[in-house]
DNA sequence: TACACACCTG
DNA sequence: CAGGTGTGTA
C-alpha cells in the first residue's frame, strides 16, 4: 500500500521533470551500446565538426587564475547547504557585482574544469591494466568518504602557487566578471558543439538501424527515434542528416558485412538474451563501439595534446584550481569518477574503452550541469524541518513507459537514459531561478535513480546483491548510474538484501516518531530493503537497541533527578538545550542534521517522568517496574512522515 | 512454535 | 550494535 503511495510521488516528479525537457544528451550514453574498431562515419563526422566548430581547449579549459586563486577555491564553502540558487549557468544574465552571482559562476567553472581535468588526468596517466581488479578492492574497502578524502587530499597537495601566465593575466586585467562570463559562454558553446555532435552521431546510426530493421525491433526503433527527436529534436540538423545518411548507411553495413562472424561478446550476449537481438544487430552493434571507442579517444587526445601544448604548469593550474570543500555528494562524485576514469585506461579492453570513454563524455555534458542550483543536496534537516510532510515528488518515466519489451532493450536503455539521466540534466540545464516551479524536481538524479530501481523491482521481483545495493546506495551519483546502467543491461531490478548504515541512520531518525514500529511498518518504511526473517529481525532488533539506550538515558536522568532533590515531576522536561536531549540527539542523530519534532520531546519529558515518579516511588525493586513505563510509552508513537519512505531521505542520509 | 521483547554481554 | 538468553504471547 506504501509502495503505490510512493509510485505515485514518482509519477509526479517524472513528468514534471519531462516539462523543461528539450534535452538532447541521450544518445551520448548510448555509446556504451555501440563501437566499432574501424575509423570512418563516426571519426569523419566527428573530426568535421570539430574542424568547423573549432575545439579550442582554451575554451575547455580556461585558466584558473581568471576565476580564483588556489586559496580561494579552498576556501570558498562552494557545495555547502544553501549555496544561493540562481539561475542556470546557461542562461547568461549580465553580471555587474562581486555577489553570489559572482561565487555561482566561480563554482560552476571549477565543477567543470574538475570533470574535464578529471578526464585528462586518466588519459594522461600510464595504463595500468591490472589496476581494475585492485582499485575495485580498494572501492569496497574503503569507503567513499575516504576516497573522497583521500582525493581532496590529493587536491590540497598539488596545489601549489602558479605563476600567471600573460593570456590570463590579461584576462584578470580586463576584469574578473566579464571573463568569467565569456568563459562561461565559450564553455557552453564548446559543450553544446559536442552534445550536437554526439546527438548527430546518434541519429545517424538510429537512422541506418531503422534502414535495416526488421519488423519487430522497427517498432522499438521508431519509438526510440521519436523519443530522441522529442528530446533533441529542435536542435537537430534534419536536412544534413538526410544527405548523409545514405552514404553513411553504405559505410556502416560495409563495416557489418565485415564484422560478420566474429565473436560475440559477453555484453553482447547478454543483450542478445534480452534484446533477441540478431547475430547482425549484434555485429553492428559491436562494429559501432569500436568504432567509438576509436573516435572518442581521438577526440580526447587531440584535446589533451592542445593542453599539454600550453606553456608548463598550465594543466597543473587547471587541476588545482579545482574546488576543495566541498561536503557535497557530488564531490565524492569526482573522486569516484576521477578513479573510475583513471582505472579505465588505454590499453584496456575495447569494451572498457568505451565505458570509460562514455564515462567521460558523461561527465564532459555534465559540466554545465552539475551546478543547477536545484540539486545541491540539502541536508535532510532543513528539508525535514521546513517541512516535514513534504515528500518529493518523485516518478521515473521508465515506470510509466515500462511496459516496454525487454526485447526492445535498446529503445527501453534510451528512455532509460533519457528519462533517469538525461532527463535530470536537461532540468539541470534548463533550470530557471524560480525556485517554486522547481520544487517538484528536486531531486538528485541518483535518487531517481534508486527510485526508478525499486519501481522496476516492484514490477519485477527480482533481487539484487548486497553489494550491488551498496553501489547505489551508497557511491555517488555517477557510480551508482554506472551500476544502474548495468542493471538495466542485465535487465535486473533490485532490492537490498542486507541494510545498509544508511538504513541503520534512517532508522534512528524515524525513531524520533516511532519507539515501537510494528515489522510491517517498518516493511513500508524500508521498500528498497528486500525483507526476509533475517532483516526483520535486524530491523526490530536496532529499535530494540535504540529503545535500551533511550530508557537507560531516561531512568539515569530520572535518578539523577531524584539526587537532585527534584519533588515535582512536573518540573521535569526535556528540552532542546537539556542534558539529556543533547545525549539523545548524538545517539539518534549524529550531526544533528535532522531537526528533532517536538512530539519527541514531550514523549522523552513524560518517559523521564514516569521514571522519576517509579524510582522515588520505590518501584524499582519490583525486577519489572520498567514494564508499566514501556507499555505507557509504546502508545505514544507518532505517525512517521511520509518522506522517510522516500529514496531521497535514505540518499540524504548517505550523503550527509 | 514463532515471534517480539528486554536484558545482558562483548 | 549484535549475539545469546529468558519470558510472554498468539
């Protein structure tokens, strides 16, 4: 009954998310389907509107000196709660003062340059093919606030004084606002240059397969086709995608003709399973991401020559100019995504090529995203306290729109990637500064993410792994999505088979409301928890645990009480400032991000009471002078607010 | 018998 | 916080 409560919610938000969406990015994340080793359309098509569009790296990577110093980017509290929310990035408005406006765009740049360093990082560094098998360890040994930490470690000790160089000492010359704003603009350009490409790349090959297609997988390509021209339709170049077309048709299924035969592999397989695809479907599919695979790398070494062809210490400046503080989830995103990106090196295998190639074309769009003013992650208090009834309105058009056949998993990992990703940033891009409208779309694409997760468990009960629920519960974003992606390759929906901390910390939370949550209560309290006796019993036994702590603190108060020669009961409150509130909260809520309801106060006052009243009147000495006091206290459990069955709340958490 | 709970312990 | 144990309940 919860769970249609919470698909609800999602339906809401997803379409709302949809309403800002003219977004275009989704055939960027379909290279993970396509590559292929020969270099021809896709290298032709890339390296021509390079040509024309010119990639200075200049623009990708301005110096960091026009925006801030080193010291200031350590400094300045960029991802903290309450970052000012302005306007998209993208929509440029004039800016005449050293304000926040002035901080947003220095925080925006740094966000960019970051995940574009972070890409140059990984293709700069040696390959190190073994490395995989040892970074995963590392990944699920260590947890991602140390890498995190490790990172921003890291950060801190490259950061070095740089010397200015001329270009950029002019640009500081002619004023910090109007620079920042020109690089933001050239940033933008140069961005939208690629996303065009990639989405013209896309339409090609959408264009061949529907060519080839038969009947059945027609029907999917045409919807896919109309989703990707909703998405990037406007934007997109009709008239030269007819003329080349044919000919890259041509080349394309010379290059299938070629491929036939080979082996298929493993990721191949996998969706041949599920997408039923054919051996020919399959080769092509295969052909495009070599094809990719080759073409990307290309791209990115020819930007990075351009870098590495500035003056010495340039790239170094860039990589230090990069933001520090930052208690936001995304910048663990980084450290994960600089590591996920280094692990995949050249020399590895095609397929992981291209992941990672895909991975960085992924963070390269999402550099004029990732500072909407709408996702910084706010603490759960400020939400909870502003408004604790307020539950997101979340909703995943894959959902929706599930009824979509596996067989047509091509179509179905476009809408996917459309409507859990792309969809999130296409409202990162098109955010407006009307906060009210926004609302609806609060919410981290992780979180939707996770959200969309369970209602395709909910539609499919299957389960997933411990540890795969970890990734997404727990790495970043960017990781997770990975881990999503994969999912919904191996058509597997899941659910937490074990609980989480994150589990565990929500739970302490909702015992503000509740000190004897019933099994089933807590079953609708926990949806992404894959319930059997075992997390029943884990679960009960932690409100247990919190209830031991919570009438230990009370009976100890209450003797204290009586120490203190305290004769009326009536006299005894727990406040917010008391002792025993404050033991309390760092039980129940370490860091003291969630603003404890009053409810609680007045139910801790009357359990200390009751204490008091038993102890001084000698009822300890019966061995269970306690259970009138639990039975007293058992009635007054409040409702839990609605959002804690929200994914957010446990995103939250995690990231807070 | 299964479950929830409190209590004790590490 | 989890494991073990004893008790009460359905």
């Amino acid at each position: 009954m919860n769970g249609s409560c919470v698909s609800e919610q999602d339906v809401d938000s997803s379409s709302s998310g949809h309403s800002g969406g003219k977004k275009e990015e989704p055939c960027l994340q379909r290279y993970l389907l396509f590559s292929s080793p020969s270099v021809s359309i896709i290298s032709q098509l890339l390296s021509q509107t390079t040509a024309n569009r010119g990639l200075d790296p200049n623009f990708l990577f301005p110096s960091p000196q026009t925006t801030e110093s080193p010291q200031e980017a350590r400094d300045c509290p960029s991802f903290k709660e309450g970052t000012p929310t302005l306007a998209s990035p993208l929509c440029y408005t004039p800016i005449s003062s050293f304000g926040d406006t002035d901080q947003f765009y220095n925080e925006h740049l740094r966000a960019k340059r970051a995940r574009v360093e972070s890409i140059i990082r990984g293709m700069s560094l040696s390959p190190n093919p073994t490395a995989l098998g040892t970074n995963e360890a590392r990944d699920r040994e260590c947890p991602v606030e140390k890498r995190s930490e490790n990172y921003r470690e890291n950060k801190r000790k490259q950061k070095l004084p740089q010397q200015q160089s001329p270009h950029v000492a002019q640009l500081a010359g002619r004023g910090r606002n109007s620079a920042k704003a020109e690089e933001c603009r050239q940033l933008k350009e140069q961005l939208q240059v690629l996303q065009q490409q990639l989405r013209q790349l896309q339409e090609k090959f959408l264009q061949v397969y529907e060519f080839s297609d038969s009947d059945q997988s027609h029907k999917g390509m045409e919807k896919t086709m109309h989703l990707l021209k909703g998405k990037c339709g406007d934007s997109l170049d009709e008239s030269h995608q007819a003329a080349t077309s044919d000919q890259h048709r041509t080349l394309l299924w010379r290059s299938i003709s070629e491929m036939e035969g080979h082996k298929v592999s493993e990721e191949e397989r996998r969706m041949g399973d599920l997408g039923e695809l054919s051996s020919e479907e399959r080769t092509f599919s295969e052909t495009l991401k070599h094809e990719l695979a080759t073409v990307v790398s290309q791209a990115v070494d020819m930007v990075l020559k351009k870098v590495l062809s500035k003056p010495s210490g340039h790239l170094a400046q860039l990589y230090n100019s990069l933001p520090i503080s930052a208690p936001d989830s995304r910048r663990e995103d980084f450290a994960t995504e600089e590591y996920s990106i280094r692990k995949w090196l050249p020399g590895a295998s095609s397929q992981n090529l291209v992941n990672s190639l895909t991975e960085a074309h992924t963070e390269a769009l999402s550099l004029v995203m990732d500072k909407c003013p709408d996702f910084h992650v706010h603490p759960i208090s400020s939400r909870m306290a502003r408004k604790s009834c307020h539950v997101p309105n979340m909703n995943h058009p894959l959902v929706v729109t599930s009824q979509v056949q596996e067989k047509e998993i091509l179509s179905q990992l476009l809408e996917y990637s459309q409507n859990g990703h792309w969809n999130s940033s296409s409202h990162r891009i098109a955010c407006s500064p009307d906060r009210s409208s926004q609302e609806s779309l609060d919410l981290p694409w992780s979180a939707v993410k996770l959200k969309s997760s369970v209602m395709r468990h909910q539609q499919y009960p299957m389960s997933f792994n411990t540890a795969e629920m970890e990734s997404l519960a727990f790495l970043p974003a960017r990781k997770a999505e990975c881990g999503e992606l994969q999912t919904v390759m191996d058509g597997m929906p899941f659910s937490s088979e074990a609980l989480t901390p994150g589990h565990l910390k929500k739970a302490k939370l909702m015992f503000f409301f509740a000190r004897y949550p019933s099994s089933t209560l807590l079953k609708t309290y926990f949806p992404d928890v894959q319930f059997n006796r075992c997390i029943s019993s884990q679960l009960i036994k932690w409100f247990s645990n919190f209830r031991e702590f919570y009438y230990i603190q009370m009976e100890k108060f209450a003797r204290q009480a009586i120490l203190e020669e305290v004769t009326d009961s009536k006299h005894l409150m727990v406040s917010r400032d008391s002792e025993l509130f404050r033991t309390l909260n760092m039980h129940y809520n370490k860091g003291n991000d969630f603003e404890v309801p009053d409810r609680f106060l007045e139910v801790a006052s009357m359990t200390l009471r009751e204490f008091f009243s038993a102890v001084r009147a000698g009822k300890d000495s019966d061995p269970s002078w306690k259970k009138p006091i639990y039975k007293i206290i058992s009635k007054l459990d409040s409702d839990i607010p609605d959002m804690f069955k929200s994914f957010r709340c446990l995103q939250e958490l995690v990231q807070s």
